[in-house]
C-alpha cells in the first residue's frame, strides 16, 4: 500500500497542505474488535477484545492558545472551537441541543479532560482514519483517544491509559449521547501488541493474554450499517437493569444461573433472556480467555460459536447480514469459529481460522455472503495491535 493511501500518510501530507508546514507531532489510536464478551461492559462484567490494525491518526502543531482547529481528511471538511467555549458547559442531557456532526467529538474529548480539572492548549490538526465508521469496530473510541492523545502532547498532559478511558468513556455518554460501557475506550488505550485483553468492567483490570499460535483473526464486514443513537442498544441495557433490580443485585455480573433459575418466576420472557445471554457470555467469555491462554484455539472458536448463538437468539442483537456472514465463515476451510462482533443490527462478524486456509476461507465467505445476500463483505486480517499515544515522525 502507497503511504498515501493510509490514514498516516493522509494526515501528514494534509497538514502540510492546510497549515502550510510540517507538523511537530503524530499521535494515534486504534479500532478493536471484540473476540467475546458482548454486551457484558455495561453490566459490570467481563469482556475480550483486542485491538486492531486500523486506526485513526492526528498530526498536529501545538498552539499557544486554547483554539483548535481540525481538519477532517476522509469528510474533506474542517471546523475549530475554543477549549474555553466548553469548559464549564453542562454536558449531561444536552447532547440534542448541540450541533452534532464529527466536531462534537472534539468538544467532547475537551470537556471531559477540562471537567477533571486539566488544563488545555489548543493545536493545529489533520484527522484522518481507516476504522471503518459503524461496522462495531470502535471507530469513535479510536477518534476520542486519538485527540486526547493530541490535547496529551499539546498540552503536556501525563498520560494515565484507564484514567483517559474513563473520560473519553464520559465524553460518548454525556457529550455525544451514546450510552456505551467502557470496553471500546479502555482496549483503545490500554492494547497490548500480541494480545488480547481481558477486562473486567467492574474495577477495570485488565490482563493481557496472548492470541494463540497458527490462527489469525479475521474481521468480516457485513457492509450493513447501524446507529447506536436510538436504536435497540438502550432497550438492551434497560432490559439488563431492570432484571438486575428484580433479581436483588447491583448488576448482572453478580448473578449466575443458578441465581438466575430461581429469579425466573418474577421476569418476563424477554426479560428473562435479555439476562441469560448475559449470565452465560459472562461465564464464556472467562472460559475463552483461559482457551486462549493455554493456546487451545478449538476451545476458543466453540466459545465465540456459542456467544452469536445466544446474541441471536437470546440478546435478539443479530441481523440476517451478520447470520450470513457468520455461517459462511463457519464453512470455510480452517475456521474454528465465528460471532458478531459489537452491539449488533449490522456492522461486523469476527473468525478464527487456521493461518494455512486463511487466503481460500477469505475467497470462499465473500462468494458465499454476496450469492446469499447481494452485499460485499470486507475483510481485514488484523494482528493485535497496541494502544493509543504518539507515533515517531520520520
């Protein structure tokens, strides 16, 4: 690939373009993909991505004031605001009175730093990215962690990766409007290269466990799109909360099925499988991450096998496009498994298969998806990649 065609290379080469010299910095941060573990971070459990080989870039210039100014690379389009003009703003209940569009990420980022008590400069910026925006691969934590990168080197701000998370976290739920758990944010920042990460939502510990050998990860795009604003997403968690508080717990992560069969008589039906999908993705996603520590790759695929199962049936999270996709995957020549990955509607699959059959599985899911469905999957073989910070300029 010409280094002009990568996200890098675009950004630095439109700085120069827009400000007229080089910029003095390059930060990124990485897109990720959930190996299991769906739609446990917001009930306090346990989830397993990793992060990928896309990301997003900035290059920047630091700026004496607290102006920032942004041009966005893949929209062609540019915007600026002063850190000032939010830093005393009330975020939380008016993200619909605000303008919207993709600056809203930068006064997000700005706010929630400054509402921890930090204090910005402002930078000169290009932004450009190759997460692809809606497939469930963390396209907006990747933006958020890379301008909180920025705001890190333009203001000589101490990079704390779970404390970063954190805000960036607060920035989607209380500034964007999109009540996310803390997966996306926190794999971002903390990705271990070779690994993926075990999290535990509850107190954030993470534990780095390594991919097993002769397998690669492959992430299959079903090209169908979905919004998490006013979507299903928020009738998931309502459903998890409410069969949280019917079962006398703080969260669904303290309730196992034994707990969960003698709860049953006071939830409704939907209720009731909104909560065992959580339940036993909890409890898979602990299994895949010991799998995957001890190299059992098999193991691992029967698990992520399990979890679209019950995404589709219990969660109720799946599409006809991600089915599709998931049972081409499981056909091809060396796959070990398959699921959806991210919160659903649309968006992506993920696929462990053998290194050997990587090349034919690829060839055989995109024939197999567009003759059942008409659509054109897009595929990426990703490594794990390490976390958000700043990048060497040549």
């Amino acid at each position: 690939m010409n280094a002009s065609d990568t996200p890098k290379g675009r950004a630095t080469a439109a700085f120069e373009e827009t400000y007229g010299g080089e910029p003095t910095a390059l930060v990124r941060a990485p897109g990720r993909v959930n190996m299991i573990g769906e739609h446990t971070d917001y009930n306090d459990g346990f989830v397993l991505p990793m992060a990928i080989e896309l990301d997003a870039f900035v290059a920047l210039t630091p700026r004496d004031d607290g102006v920032v100014r942004i041009h966005a690379v893949d929209l062609d389009e540019e915007g600026a605001f002063d850190v000032a003009s939010v830093r005393s703003r009330d975020a939380r209940g008016d993200a619909s009175a605000r303008p919207g569009g993709w600056l809203e990420y930068g006064r997000g980022v700005a706010w929630a730093l400054q509402a921890d008590g930090l204090t910005l400069r402002g930078f000169d910026a290009t932004l450009a990215s190759d997460v692809p925006v809606g497939a469930g691969l963390s396209s907006s934590a990747a933006v958020e962690l890379a301008l909180a990168a920025a705001f890190g080197v333009s203001s000589r701000l101490p990079w704390d990766a779970t404390a970063m998370a954190r805000r960036m976290q607060r920035a989607e739920n209380l500034w964007v409007g999109v009540q996310t758990g803390i997966m996306d944010q926190l794999v971002v920042a903390r990705g271990v290269e070779g690994h993926a990460l075990l999290i535990d939502c509850r107190d954030l510990h993470t534990r780095p466990v390594p991919l097993p050998s002769g397998v690669a990860v492959v992430i299959l795009d079903t090209s169908t799109r979905r919004s998490l604003v006013g979507s299903a997403y928020d009738d998931r968690r309502r459903a998890c909360e409410a069969a949280a508080a019917l079962l006398g717990v703080t969260a669904l992560r303290d309730v196992d099925e034994a707990h969960l069969e003698r709860g049953r008589a006071d939830l409704d039906d939907v209720t009731y499988r909104r909560a065992r999908h959580v339940v036993r993705e909890n409890a898979r996603t602990l299994a895949a991450a010991e799998a995957m520590a001890a190299g059992d790759a098999r193991a691992l695929g029967a698990a992520m096998d399990e979890s679209h199962a019950s995404l589709r049936d219990d969660f109720e999270v799946s599409s006809s496009a991600l089915d599709a996709i998931v049972a081409a995957a499981r056909a091809a020549p060396g796959c070990l498994g398959a699921r959806m990955t991210g919160a659903g509607f649309g968006g992506c699959a993920v696929a462990l298969i053998e290194e050997r059959d990587v090349a034919e599985a690829i060839g055989r899911i995109e024939r197999t998806y567009r003759e059942e469905t008409g659509h054109h999957a897009r595929v990426y073989v990703s490594r794990a990649a390490a976390g958000a910070g700043p990048v060497t300029l040549p």
